[in-house]
C-alpha cells in the first residue's frame, strides 16, 4: 500500500497521467486517514491538512477518470464516480498507456 501511495505523490503534478485502482483507492484512504488523526490532535492541524488533502484527491479522482478513459470533468457526476472508480481500462487512450 504505502508504495502505491508513494508513486502516486511522485507523479501527483502531472494531471493529465492515470493511475490504478490500487493507486486510487490506497491514497484516498491514506489521506482521509491522515485528516482522521490530525482531528484528534487539533483542530487547527486539522484545518491546514485538509483543504490539501481535498486538492489530493481531485487530482486522483480526475486521473482515475483518464484510467477508465473518460475526462476529468466526470467525477461532477455523483454516481458515474462510482463507476469510474471500481472500472478499470487495460487499454491505452488518449491519456497513455496503461499503467502496470
């Protein structure tokens, strides 16, 4: 998990990238965990570590869409972002190929 999470970070500024299931899904969860703990300890931390963490994962959230093949702009729909987010492309697209 915690390598899935890294190389998401790395390649975090590229947006026009994609990335996996694993990948998605590991550091979503790593960042609301992290929100979770930083509530316990403060609510100021947690004030500062939150509206990055929300930009995280729009950045992902936008990559996951170019995974399955479709534009950022789909994870507006409520429930096609469900659909995105479980599908998954082997195919390459106009995003690049698909990621191993």
């Amino acid at each position: 998990m915690f390598e899935a999470v890294s190389e998401t970070y790395e390649n975090l500024t590229d947006i026009n990238g994609r990335i996996t299931r694993k990948q998605f899904w590991s550091t979503f969860l790593a960042n609301y965990a992290v929100a979770f703990f930083a509530l316990f300890i403060s609510d100021t931390l947690y004030t500062i570590i939150i509206f990055p963490l929300i930009v995280i994962n729009i950045i992902i959230g936008v990559k996951r869409a170019h995974d399955v093949g479709y534009g950022g702009w789909v994870i507006l729909v409520p429930l096609f972002n469900f659909i995105v987010f479980i599908s998954n492309s082997a195919d390459e697209n106009k995003w690049g190929p698909p990621v191993n």
